[in-house]
C-alpha cells in the first residue's frame, strides 16, 4: 500500500511477531568489496525500568485505518504487556485533523507513535518529540525515505529511540533481522518483494486476467487504494528499498537515489510466454553491493522456480537477505493491512519499553550504481520472413547481448520473438533494443524485463 493509513484486506488477522528497531556501535568491521560491515547494536536500561508500576504514556498522531487498529490493539494486549514489563500502556492522547493539541499530547506522553502519514506535518512532530527526549515509533515510509537522515541525526543527539519496523514490510519482521539478529553479518544483497499491492495484481493476471481487471479487483478487495499510483508505479516499494539499503549497507539513500519502475505496462502475453519458459513475474525491489559500490532498485522482474520468492502469492510480502556467512534467509508475512501494521507498530512499542536498540549509527559513503548487469526477457514482433532472425541476433551480437532461450510464434505475416538472455550490463541492452526498433522488419516496440537467475535448491 502506498500510505502509513492502509486498508486492511477483508479477513485479514493481526500478525503477533513483536518488532525491534535499529541500533548502533562504535566500530566496523571489513564487508564484501572492501566496504565496513553495518555497525551492530546497543541496548541501554530503559527509562520505563526507572517508573515501574505507573501507566506508559502512548501519544498517537493519527486515528485513521492504522491508528484506531493500534489503539484497539493495545487495548486488547495491555494486560499481557504489563505482566512481562511492569507496565500498562494507555492511550494518553490522540491527535487528529479535528481534534487534539500537539503540544498538549507531547508533554502528557513518555512515547508517541505517529502514523499520520504524509511529510508535514509529521516530520515537524516527531522532530519536536525526540528534541523533548520522547522516544518515538513511525509507519511512514515516505517521511523516513526521504528525511531519515535528518530524523536519525536528531535521535542519536538527544538519545531517544525511533522505530520504523510497520514502515517497511507490515508484519514481516526485516527491520530486526537487519539491526539485531544480522548486525555483524557484511550483507551483499537483498531481494524484496515489498508492496502487497503489485504483488497481488501480478498473482491475477498469472491466473489469466487482465491489467485492468486484476487492479479492478485489488481495489474492490480493499488491497488497492482508489488512487494506486505509487504502487502500481514502484514508487512505494522505492521508498521501502531506500530504507532497507541504509539499514543494511551504512550509506544515506534517499528515495530520488532509487531507479524504479512499476507494472502499469505489463501485458498478459508476457506471463503466458514466460510460463512456457519456466518463469513468473513480481515487482522486486533489490539492493546490493557490486563493484564497490551500492545499487538500489525496483523492477519488474522474471524469477525461476527455485528462487525463494517465486512462490509468494497474492498480497503477502517477502524479504531474502544474502550474505556468504549466511547464504540466505528469507522472511514472508502479510505486508499491508490495519491490523498487521498496527503489530508491528506494538512491537515497536514494547520494545522501546524494555530498552531495545539505538538509531543507525552515522552514515558511510558508498557510490550509487546504476548501470546494473541482468538476463532479460525480450518480446518482439517481427516481420515472418527468411533472415530476420538471423539479423536480431546479429544486432544484438554487436552489443554484446548473447542468447539464453527463444520462444518463435507465427502471426499470419508477422512472428513473435520471446528471448531470454545472458547477463548483460543495462545500457547494452538499451543500445542494441534501440537499433532493433528502427529495423523495418520491427511491428512493434520491443518489451524487455529483467530476469533473476539465481535459485536456492
């Protein structure tokens, strides 16, 4: 979804995985390419320890989907919380457009958690609550994608917690992963399949529908909002990744230092093609180190059977972390919803009151990639004549483009061409698809999508 206020897929249940959040060290130590490891994790007493027994103040700015399903949420699980802590959270304050002052919230909370969602004038409040020394707990993608290093400069100068694990996957617990579990684990990559949206979209038109069908039914299933631009056009899952680099590799990504592309011009003869090739298509966000650098992204991309994210359907979430310590894990839960974002928003919040870890240490430089090596999809509509296939592989031989597979249809007096590649970088598969597209024996515009070759059996 593309608002910390999601709406909630019918039937959906809350997740019970508490999450943590992010921390920090004094020290690094050598990663892949030469690059430092991410810096580990501090846990310090919690100032809740020093007040046990009396109420833990909870500030919520926002009551919309996420906000009123978080304080039901805590409402229901208050008891449980105080009989392992010591104490009860309350909602002490509730801000809206209609109701509530900030101010007033602010001084009467130990903690706010803010899922207003939009920049302003949440980056304004929680800016105003660490500076008061309020710990603080988010859902808001956009804000952290785009001002995270400045929210994070101002938690570590006043040594106040700020926790975003709803802001990433829901429900799926990758924000702990990252900054507990694998915090002196040198990450290479990961793979996300981070916006349920898109992903239950794609998982329609496998099935045989239509674009336009498939998003009519999203919507009428509440797992698509009336106005699903930025998810449809990857822009959602390029906040998500932006986020999910700086966590994993150390260095400030900014949503504009995300390339991205969405799934609007898609067409259901491509997954028809790509099944007979062993293939199936997602929106996947990736971030990895390559050639000492970082490259974070977002694309439509074919996987093979064998990829752990293949086989994640409908409107869930995934996330495969790599590391040659680890090989891979993978995490999978339900990425959007009122309910599943409003667990991962208690998680924050219990473990800010048992004194979970820091924010992100200060961040390292690494140089942003964009000239990626991937295998393709190449579908072509040609002219059905002797020697026109022999002249797209020569066109694409020049650029250095090799073929993996080819798929040939008759078309009456036209043909279609549906190809995989080799690897190769980007820009040559750009420059030969370019040349190919002026030839007069070209019906159409050439599709091309990535493919990931990689398979964990």
């Amino acid at each position: 979804m593309s608002a910390s206020e999601t709406t909630p897929p019918p039937g959906a249940g809350a997740a019970t995985g508490a999450s943590i959040g992010t921390g920090t060290s004094t020290s690094t130590s050598p990663g892949v390419d030469g690059v430092g490891a991410r810096v580990g994790v501090g846990t310090v007493a919690s100032s809740a320890g020093e007040t046990s027994g009396a109420p833990f103040r909870v500030g919520l700015l926002g009551h919309g989907t996420v906000g009123s399903a978080f304080a039901a949420l805590l409402g229901e699980r208050a008891g449980e919380i105080e009989r392992f802590n010591g104490r009860t959270p309350v909602i002490s304050g509730v801000l809206t457009r209609t109701r509530g002052d900030f101010a007033e919230i602010l001084d009467g909370a130990d903690l706010i958690v803010e899922v207003m969602g939009g920049i302003e004038p949440a980056r304004e409040h929680l800016l105003a609550a660490m500076r008061a020394g309020k710990d603080v707990v988010s859902a808001n993608k956009q804000l952290l994608s785009q001002h995270g290093e400045e929210l994070f400069g101002v938690a570590r100068e006043h040594d106040v917690h700020l926790r975003f694990e709803a802001a990433v996957a829901g429900a799926v617990p990758v924000v702990r992963l990252l900054e507990e579990s694998l915090a002196a684990t040198p990450i290479e990559r990961i793979h996300g399949i981070v916006n349920g949206t898109t992903n239950f979209i794609l998982s329609e038109m496998a099935r045989g529908s239509t674009y336009p069908q498939a998003l009519a039914e999203a919507q009428r299933l509440g797992y698509a909002e009336a106005d699903p631009s930025d998810d449809v056009s990857g822009r959602d899952a390029a906040a998500k990744m932006a986020i999910l680099a700086r966590l994993a590799f150390g260095a400030p990504v900014h949503l504009d230092d995300v390339s991205y592309e969405g799934i609007e011009h898609l067409q259901s003869d491509d997954l028809e093609y790509a099944r007979e090739l062993g293939l199936g298509l997602k929106l996947i966000g990736t971030a990895e180190r390559r050639d000492g650098g970082l490259s974070v992204r977002v694309y439509p991309a074919f996987l093979y059977a064998g990829h752990p994210l293949s086989s994640v359907s409908g409107p869930f979430n995934a996330v495969t972390v790599e590391s040659e310590a680890i090989t891979e894990i993978t995490m999978s839960g339900p990425g959007a919803g009122g309910l599943q974002t409003a667990s991962a928003v208690l998680g924050d919040v219990v473990s800010v009151m048992t004194g979970g870890a820091r924010p992100p240490a200060p961040p390292l430089e690494l140089r942003l990639l964009e000239d990626v090596p991937s295998a393709f999809y190449v579908h072509l509509e040609v002219a059905d004549r002797p020697g026109v296939l022999a002249a797209v592989t020569q066109v694409l031989g020049e650029q250095g483009v090799s073929i993996k597979s080819v798929v040939q249809r008759g078309l009456g007096e036209n043909a279609r061409l549906v190809m995989v590649t080799h690897q190769v970088a980007e820009s040559r598969l750009r420059a030969a698809i370019a040349l190919l597209e002026a030839s007069e024996f070209i019906r159409s515009t050439p599709r091309t999508i990535r493919v990931i070759e990689e398979e964990f059996v």
